[in-house]
C-alpha cells in the first residue's frame, strides 16, 4: 500500500482530519502513522486488511441506507461540523447531584494534603547553594 492509498483510505473512513482517528482506530501511534505517510516505513499487511474490511462495512452500512433499509449503525468517526444526534450528549446525572458529587471529592482531596514546600521548591533538597545537582 502506497501513502497516497492510505491517505485516501483515510479520508474516506474518517473525514479531514483523519490521521489521528485511523491511529486510534488501528492501535498505533500518530508518529507511526506519520512514518507510514513519508514512506519511512512500509505500511505492514495486517493494516492494508484492516482497512479493507473497514472500508467493506463502510460500504454495506451506506448501502443499507440508500437501499432505504435499516438505520446504519452510527459511524465511530464524524466529521467535526456535523451535530451530534439529538440526546446523544444528556447527561446522566442531574446537574445538581453532579455539582454536589464534584464539591465533595474536591473537599475530600483537600482533606489529604500534606504541609511541605510548594510546588516551585520542592526539589530544592537535590541542588547545592550553587544551584547544582548534590
């Protein structure tokens, strides 16, 4: 698979910004899909049939819907423009219970501090007066 393949695979599975998602999606790192992309390393099979069995759903669950079947299952990756469904965002909580919950680990995390220096001197115990490593 050549990086031009991938990225047009790419784009067409998770939209323009699709670098980030296909890493996710696949369990790579983005600094390997970069390496892919520049061609510094060849893109291994097991990604090229990956890619193959993903674009083969994306196809069947675009066809189920313009055949006027069944609702495809909602796509992992979206386009950043498009809104969420509507009621795919309420929370689960009522916001009062979560403001309430949010105060009462916040005092609990309070409760657990300990005296010592701040946060800028905390390691000054590994530096002389010259300021050099002991």
């Amino acid at each position: 698979m050549t990086p031009d393949d991938l990225a047009a695979k790419g784009r067409a599975l998770c939209g323009a910004r699709w670098q980030t998602a296909l890493a996710a999606e696949l369990g790579v790192a983005d600094r390997t899909m970069r390496r892919w992309l520049a061609g510094d390393s060849p893109v291994p099979e097991a990604v090229e049939a990956t890619l193959r069995a993903m674009l083969k759903r994306r196809h069947d669950e675009l066809g189920d819907l313009s055949a006027g079947g069944v609702r495809a299952p909602q796509a992992e990756f979206r386009d950043e423009a498009t809104p969420p469904e509507s009621g795919a965002s309420t929370p689960k909580h009522d916001p009062v219970e979560r403001l309430r919950l949010i105060q009462e680990i916040s005092a609990a995390a309070r409760a657990k501090v300990l005296p010592g220096p701040d946060a800028a001197h905390a390691a000054d115990f590994l530096y002389d007066e010259d300021g050099l490593p002991n």
